[in-house]
C-alpha cells in the first residue's frame, strides 16, 4: 500500500491533476523551509526539502479536524515513510504534545503568530497543502478530498 499511495501521489503531483484552485488562492509558487522559521517546533524533526509534504492546519477544538486526523492523516503517515507530514496549530496543548510524541513521523508546530497560517490565506480548518518535491503546491483543500482523490 506504501508504494500505491506513493505512486499515486508522485503522478497527480507530476501530472498536476490533483489541483483544487475554487477552494483557496495559491499565494505561493514554491515552498522555502524558511516559511517555517517562525515556527515553534514541538516534535523532534523539523521539516527537510525536497520530500512530498503535507501540510494539516490543525484544532483540536473542531470535530472535522480531529476526524480527518484520525481517518487521513495518521493512516497516511503509518502507510507512507516518504511523505513528509506536518501538522500545524495555533496554539499548543497537551493533546499536540501526545501527538507530537506518539508519532514520531507526524512534525508538530505551533504558528501563534499566525505567519504561516496567513502566508498561505488559510481561513479555516481543517485545510491542508501538498507541497511536490519540487516545493511547488499540488493541492490546497481538505486532505481527506485528496486522499479520497488518490485511492479512487
């Protein structure tokens, strides 16, 4: 299933098809690791170049985004070691530190000044970003829709 979800993801990135432009601007061309310099880490890892990354703005407070993390993106990082995921809050809790700890592939981060969250126009949560290797965006919408997309 790795290899599946990771071949699929490599041909809608390179093939452009997974792209969702109604659902948000793309404010970005190219991704830079500097986008998250104001980032406050809570995991180990940090987030490395050139890798397929997700991006899963993230509240624990709102339902659709605790069950998309438990129905998407916790069973995507246990199927895929390449993907990069990066979950990203507003504020820290005890349940981003558990989850932070818990999963050792999932990068937990805390962007309380919002400069990630605006530099990507994200005006609700859930929202997710696929970022290709190449640091260009692929998708930005729902991971759930994505996911669903890949595996149909």
């Amino acid at each position: 299933m790795k290899i599946i979800t990771t071949l699929a993801l490599t041909a809608i990135i390179g093939l452009g098809i997974g792209r969702t432009m109604a659902q948000a601007p793309i404010v970005a061309s190219k991704v830079k690791l500097k986008t998250f310099n104001d980032v406050t880490w809570i995991s180990d890892k940090k987030p490395e170049g050139d890798k397929i990354t997700i991006i899963d703005f993230y509240n624990e407070n709102n339902p659709s985004c605790v069950n998309i993390l438990q129905s998407t993106v916790l069973p995507l990082a246990k199927k895929d070691t390449t993907l990069q995921i990066i979950v990203l809050a507003l504020e820290n809790s005890a349940h981003l530190e558990n989850l932070a700890q818990g999963h050792p592939r999932i990068i937990v981060g805390i962007d309380t000044e919002k400069k990630v969250y605006d530099k990507f126009d994200v005006k609700y949560v859930p929202f997710s970003i696929v970022i290709g290797k190449d640091s260009k965006i692929v998708w930005l919408g729902m991971i759930d829709q994505f996911y669903n997309k890949i595996n149909n």
